[in-house]
C-alpha cells in the first residue's frame, strides 16, 4: 500500500515539476526563466535555462522569433541592409530595420535577426537577393543559400547562376524585356548577342556597334572586381566609341535597341540569373552550416564557424508546418557565465524547437535580434557580445504587409489601349474615395502616401487614422489588351481627429444659420 | 319674516358680488436708452456698456461679412473660414468648401471637393442655438485689461453654443475685442474630455464680401 502512494507520488512531482524538463537522450533544457508574447503574430520567447549536451552543463540565454509566414499573406521575410548605392556597406540591425521601413512602404518590419557572414566592406559571403534583384550571387564557397517565394514557401541549397541577364522594366514596374548577356567587360562575339561594359573596366569600347547608356542608380560591384549587378534608367544611345561612364553602364550589341524598346521612363537591371529551386525568389541570404537536416541533428560538421567552440551564435529555422524562426544565443559574457553554444548544441537547441531544416548564421559580435514594442521602438532582445550592436552587412526580418504583385510582361511593340484616368474624384461625408468608372477597367489601384491598394470598384473606403494623406488613383487593365492608366493628380486629404471633425460640422450649422432669412 | 330675511341677504349677495375691485395701481419704472433697471431702480450705463451694446446690436445686423476661426487641438492649429454674402455663405476647411444659398426660402447645399460639385437640398429652418456671438448682450462682459471679458455667471450662455455637440464641455475663459461699431475677435478657451481647445473667432471685410457660387449664380 505505501508502495502505491510513494509511486503515486513521485508520479505527480514528475509530471507537476515547475521546470519542465525536454528529455532527449543527449540533450536537455532546464530552463529558470521563460517568456512568451506576441506581437503582430509573431512569437518572441526568451529562455534563460540550464542546457546539458552530452553530460555538459551551460547556462544559455536563448531568444525565439518565429511565425508561420506560409499561412498568413500579410507577414512575410524579407532582407535588409545598409548598403549604399554604387557600394556596400554595414550597419547595425536596427538602422537596417529603418532602412527596410524606408525602402518599402507596404511592409511594417516587426522584428529580425543579423543574416549573412561578409568581408570588412560589407559585401555577403553568399548570394544575396532583395527583392529579385540579385545583388550579389556569392564569393563561390558554395555555401546555403536561404530564399524566400511569394507563396510562402522557403527554399533552401545552392541556387543555380546561368549567367548574366538584362531586364527591362517599365514605369510600373513591369517587365519589357528579359535577354542573357555574354559577358561583362567584353565585346559581343555576334551580331545577336549583348554585352555590359561598367565603370571598373575603362577601355575604349569601339564603334560600329550599337551603345545603349545607362545612367547607373546602383551598381555593386565585388571587393575583386569580378561579379556585378547594376540598376538604371537610359540616358542616351551612339555608335560612337567611348569609354564606360563613371555611374553608369553601356549595353552592347550590333543593333541592340534600334527599335527603342528601351525609353526614358524604363529603368533596367543588370544581375546574375538565379535558378534552380531558386527561381523567382524575391529575398534571399546566404547561411552557413546546416544544423538540422529532416529532422535531424548535424553530427559531424567538415567547415563552419568554430562549429566546436562556444561562441554567440543566430540560426534560422524551418518547421514542418512551414513557420520559419530565428534564434539567438547570447555569449562571451565571462562575468556572468553566458559563454555561448557549440554548433551541435545549437543544433539540439533547433530541434527543441521543432526545426526539420536549420541552418547556423553569422553569429559571434554580429550576433543581434530586435523586435518592435508597444511605443514603435525596436529593441534589442539579446546582449550582443561586442557591448554594441555590431555593424553588419544583412539580416532578415519578419515583416507586416503583403508582397507587391508581380505584373505580367508587357509586350512590344506595346499596342494595347492605355485607360482614361478616372475623374471625379472626392471624398463623401462616410469617408469614402469616390469617382467615375473607367469603360474597360479591371480594376483601380489606390495609391496612399505611396503604398498601392487594390479596388475592384469605384469607391474605396478611407480607413486612416487622423493625418494629412496624399492619395493617387489609376485605372487598371487587364494587361492583355488595355493598360494601365497614367496616376491622376495627387489630391492632399486631411482625416481630422473626431473633435474636430465636430467643431467643422458645428460651424456649418452656423453657416447655414446665418444664410437663412 | 324668514322669507324677509332670506329676501334681505339675497338682495346684499347680489350687491357685494357686483362690486369691483379697485385696481391696485403700482409704480411703472421707465428707464431711458442710456440706463438699465436694477432692482426697480434705473441705473445710467457706462459710456463702456453704451459703446458695447452699440457694438453688439451693429453685430448682430451683419450679412456680409468674413469670419475666420481658427482652432488649436493638441498644439496644432486648423483654420475654418466662413465668408457671408446675405442670402449665400460659404465654409471652407483643408479638404472641401461647402456653400449654402436661401433664395426665396429653396436652400440648397454645394460642396466642391477637388472640383467636384455636389448639390443637394438643405434646410432653411433656422435654430437660433447656433447663432453664437449674435444673441450676445452686454451685460455679460466687463472689461478687463482692454478687452471685454465675460462674466462668470454669463459662461453657460456661451456653453450653450457648444453644448449639444460636446455634451461634456465647459467653458474656461472668453474674451473678446471690438472696433468703434462690431466686435473684432473673440478667443475662447474650451474644455473637452480633460482637452482645452483654444478657438479663436475673428471677424472682417464687413460689407466687402462678394461671393460667387461654383458653376455661376
């Protein structure tokens, strides 16, 4: 009978122990401190606990920023950094965090981690795609690569670079025209292909060849001279010889543009073509070792960044379910006794959180996650190990918003109808965006402050908070046979805060009072 | 002798209830223009309170005119401006201009928003509530350091102004200033939900104003 009891009991101090305990043959976490909240959808939790790998005992302060980007369209990755146009470039996250808020008005970063291992300038170790452009595909060390679809979806490996290519876009962002280039720096070897000279190589590039020159918005360029990706609008087009212009780019062929499908309000891009499961990616970062595999712990690492040393380390994650995560470890903090993590504990330390794919990032002094508050501030959730946040040169970030579509091409030369602009625009007491149907419309985009929104009828809801708005509307088609309208004329409204809205409709019953006899 | 009797205070009934009263004749205080009754006494104005009644009632004529109000919420001011032109007025805020017209009693209401018109009939009826500063009587202000300011007993009849759309509202302080013959400005401050607004009240081009409707007359 006391037998009975005793097992009884020892059943429910098990079971009821304050600090749950992840049992894994090798591997535990026993954790003293753990908080969970949610912000925008996504999950920040911070462990202090006591971690035990293989008998070995380490106290770790670990922070998770996760969300399931595959099942909600308005929370997305995306990548940033500081990097400057015509060159490269560091900063630290939360500079990054405002530059991505600045370079796009539809998404809302929430919160990140640093990214990518890089040189002194800047420049990543591994591809880099912002936005499908690919800025850089790599020094070649054939690390991974991490991309990111518009569907949700992550892709992880080695993309496939086939090469340069040129991409025409116009005004709206769709693309024109989309042909290989034979080679940088070089002339055309036949009268069908294209080459691009930069600034890097100022050699005479000699006549009686076509010479389309592009006024260059960004260029990079490797710290070797060797891979490169440029961005710009056309300035002129000669036979001449000449030699590459400073900021800029000279498209090369036989006839290449004689038919003037490239005017001045296109902009093209010239990068490397990325491929393979990475084919039409619109972010992607490079990692380093692979800690999870299906599953499955990394046992043996053949290169890495001190895979056994104790270092701070970031890792990104992938679940079965699709939810994506970042986790940092702090260390190096000797007064404490924060040291960090091997690669193999990190890898343990993803499994405990569910990864079937995990990958390690640049950790050490680069190490950082922030995350926004209640107040809009970001903050850093980690102790960086450098007492600062380090200057990096990338990192990836959850962001709040939806993707921007990609349009269909266009094509040339362009013969389709362009829609009339609508008219009639204003604003009725409701709040709503009014106006005139356009005869073939699709649709209309809504443009405020600069993020589109998409109607399918002539009116649209205004639900701003009090501020001054400045709204655009254009017509759109159906790409096919009817084009886009050009915007109308910016219309400036004011949303007044309630009271006010109160004062205004008070004075006008004045008004009217004083008009009536 | 009971029939005499009953016959007797008949006859005295009848006497008593045709008797009318006396009026009772009672004192009437006729004050002139330049005095004010008080307490059944006729008190002389001041030349002040002559001046202010004369600006109120030459005030409380005009048809033409410009008023401006401009309001301070929050640190941020917002500018409203009325303009008067007899039986056509106009009201315009950062996003529209609202006109209203009373021709022979038809009224309507045109608001132009990004050159857009919208038509549509309003009401005539007039609710006196919302004449503000035109049912003012100087017997509310005193001056003080130069403007006329209104008395504390006086601050509901202002409030009443604003009562019905800020049921919470209350009157902190209000003055005013005035030319020889129509008050100039008025700057009050207004308390809403623990808020002070600061609404100043400016009126000009008296008899200057000539206000075309939007598509013509």
């Amino acid at each position: 009978m006391m037998k009975k009891i005793l097992s009884i009991l020892l059943f429910f101090l098990v079971v009821n122990s304050p600090n749950f305990t992840h049992v894994e043959s090798l591997f535990r976490v026993n954790y003293s401190e753990r908080t969970t909240e949610y912000i925008d959808g996504v999950r920040h939790t911070k462990m202090v606990a006591m971690i035990n790998y293989d008998g070995t005992e380490t106290n770790q302060t670990i922070n998770y920023l996760g969300t399931n980007i595959s099942t909600h369209s308005d929370l997305n990755i995306v990548v940033g950094d500081n990097y400057m146009n015509y060159g490269w470039g560091r900063g630290d996250l939360n500079t990054i965090i405002n530059n991505v808020n600045g370079r796009y008005p539809n998404y809302g970063v929430i919160g990140g981690v640093n990214g990518d291992f890089y040189s002194a300038t800047g420049y990543p170790v591994e591809a880099y795609v912002r936005n499908f452009e690919v800025l850089s595909p790599g020094l070649g060390y054939e690390r991974t690569v991490i991309g990111f679809l518009d569907n949700g979806e992550t892709v992880f490996g080695r993309p496939e670079f086939t090469g340069y290519e040129l991409l025409v876009f116009n005004s709206d962002g769709a693309l024109k025209l989309n042909v290989p280039i034979e080679g940088i720096n070089m002339l055309p070897t036949s009268d069908e292909l294209i080459t691009v000279y930069f600034e890097n190589i100022q050699e005479l590039i000699i006549g009686d060849l076509n010479k389309v020159i592009i006024n260059a918005s960004d260029i990079k360029i490797d710290d070797w001279g060797m891979i490169f990706f440029g961005k710009g609008e056309l300035n002129y087009q000669t036979n001449d010889e000449l030699l590459p212009p400073l900021q800029g780019m000279v498209i090369v062929g036989k006839d290449f543009n004689e038919d003037e499908l490239i005017t001045e309000t296109d902009y093209v891009v010239v990068q490397q073509h990325i491929g393979g499961e990475f084919e039409g990616v619109r972010f992607a970062i490079g990692a380093w070792e692979e800690l999870v595999k299906d599953g499955v712990a990394t046992e043996y690492y053949s290169e890495g960044a001190g895979p056994s040393y104790r270092h701070p380390r970031t890792a990104i994650g992938i679940k079965e379910d699709g939810t994506v995560f970042f986790v940092t470890i702090d260390g190096r903090d000797y007064i404490n006794n924060f040291l960090g993590v091997t690669a193999y504990e990190l890898a343990e330390i993803m499994l405990y959180f569910d990864a079937v794919q995990a990958y390690n990032l640049d950790g050490g002094g680069s190490t950082t996650m922030s995350l926004i508050n209640d107040e809009s501030e970001y903050i850093y959730l980690n102790n960086p190990s450098d007492g600062a946040p380090r200057a990096v040169a990338n990192g990836l970030f959850f962001v709040k918003g939806e993707h921007l579509p990609v349009l269909d091409k266009v094509p040339f030369p362009d013969l389709r109808e362009i829609l009339e602009i609508p008219t009639n625009v204003y604003i009725d007491i409701e709040g709503n965006l009014n106006f005139d149907g356009v005869l073939n419309s699709d649709s209309y985009l809504i443009n405020i402050d600069g993020v589109d929104y998409d109607s399918s009828s002539n009116q649209y809801p205004l639900d701003d908070l009090p501020g001054t708005y400045s709204i655009m509307i254009k017509t759109r088609g159906d790409q096919l046979d009817y084009k886009d309208s050009i915007y109308t004329e910016v219309i400036i409204y004011t949303v007044y805060t309630e009271n006010m809205q109160k004062f205004i409709n008070l004075f006008k019953e004045y008004t009217k009072s004083e008009t009536s006899d | 002798m009971k029939k005499l009797s009953v016959l007797i205070l008949l006859i005295i009934m009848i006497f008593l209830s045709s008797c009318k009263k006396e009026p009772v004749i009672e004192d009437v205080i006729s004050c002139t223009d330049i005095q004010i009754e008080v307490d059944g006494e006729c008190i002389d104005l001041t030349g002040q309170q002559i001046q202010l009644r004369n600006v109120l009632e030459n005030t409380q004529e005009i048809t033409n005119y410009e008023l401006l109000v401009t309001i301070t919420e929050n640190e941020i001011e917002y500018e409203i401006m009325m303009m008067f032109d007899d039986n056509k007025s106009a009201i315009q805020t950062l996003n529209q201009i609202d006109y209203y017209t009373d021709y022979s009693g038809v009224c309507e209401h045109l608001v132009v928003m990004n050159e857009v018109i919208i038509i549509s009939s309003a009401d005539c009826n007039i609710d006196d509530t919302y004449l503000f500063f035109k049912n003012f009587d100087y017997t509310w202000f005193s001056v003080i350091d130069g403007r006329y300011s209104l008395n504390q007993e006086n601050y509901t009849d202002i409030e009443e102004f604003f009562l019905e759309t800020f049921p919470s509202s209350s009157l902190e302080s209000f003055t005013m200033s005035a030319t020889e013959a129509f008050i100039a400005d008025m700057i009050l401050e207004l308390s809403i939900d623990d808020e002070i607004y600061i609404i100043e009240l400016v009126i000009s081009s008296i008899d200057q104003v000539d206000l075309v409707l939007p598509g013509g007359e």
